[in-house]
C-alpha cells in the first residue's frame, strides 16, 4: 500500500509541473526570407501628432539574409517626425515570432501577404510603421 502512496504521490508531482509552452519559435534558418528584401515605408500613424504618409519609394527599408537593414531616405522630413531613423544608415536586425529589433529599437511586427507593420506600444502613444513590400 505504501508503494501505491508513493507512485500516486509521484504521478501528481510529474503531472503538476509540466509547463504549457504554446509560443511559436520561428527557427531563424528555416525563414531567412521572412523580412529579407525591398520594402517601402508608405506610412507613420500613432499618438497625437497627425498621420505622416510617404510614396514613390522615397522612404525604403531593405533587409538582407545576413540580418543587416539598409534604410535610404530620399526625402526631406519635417522636425517633427515621428521616424526612429532620420538618415540613411546600416543596422542589425534580429526577430522572434512576435518581436523585431532593429539597432536599439524594438518593435513587435505583423506581416501579410506584402504589407508590414512594425508597431511600438501603441496604447502609450507609441508609433506604427507601415509598410509595402517592392
């Protein structure tokens, strides 16, 4: 009977501590083409300044499969601008299955079909980037 106890005991115990660990993992080998490639910022919306919108690929984000971005800005824009980057510039990207970061940025990102957003905390005035892939 005791023996009985024990195993009980233990069966619980093994059964009590296992973790449901539903979130996906991209494997970054399997889905080096997720972001890589051309992709015009077309829009900049959140917070109380109003919308900013770009076009005739003034504005573009291209990410290579060596997880480096080169963003060119063909554009004047305003001091007020709600873009994390205001030149041209080179920097390393990595990304999960929810979140991206892009040099000292982070972003939580939703792609579809050729449209991509990149959103920073919205609900505290943060902003969304939106863009469109060439």
């Amino acid at each position: 009977m005791k023996i009985m106890n024990i195993l009980l005991i233990a069966m619980v115990f093994l059964f009590t501590n296992c973790e449901n660990n539903d979130k996906e993992i991209i494997n970054h080998e399997d889905n080096d083409t997720l972001f890589v490639g051309k992709w015009e910022l077309i829009g900049v919306t959140g917070g109380f300044a109003p919308n900013e919108n770009f076009n005739d690929e003034k504005i573009m984000w291209e990410f290579s499969p060596v997880d480096s971005v080169k963003i060119t800005i063909d554009t004047v824009l305003s001091d007020k601008s709600r873009l994390p980057f205001k030149a041209d510039t080179v920097l390393f990207y990595n990304y999960d299955s929810l979140n991206i970061s892009i040099g000292d940025s982070d972003y939580e990102y939703e792609l579809q079909d050729k449209e991509m957003k990149l959103i920073d905390d919205l609900a505290s005035d943060g902003i969304m980037l939106k863009f469109e892939k060439k």
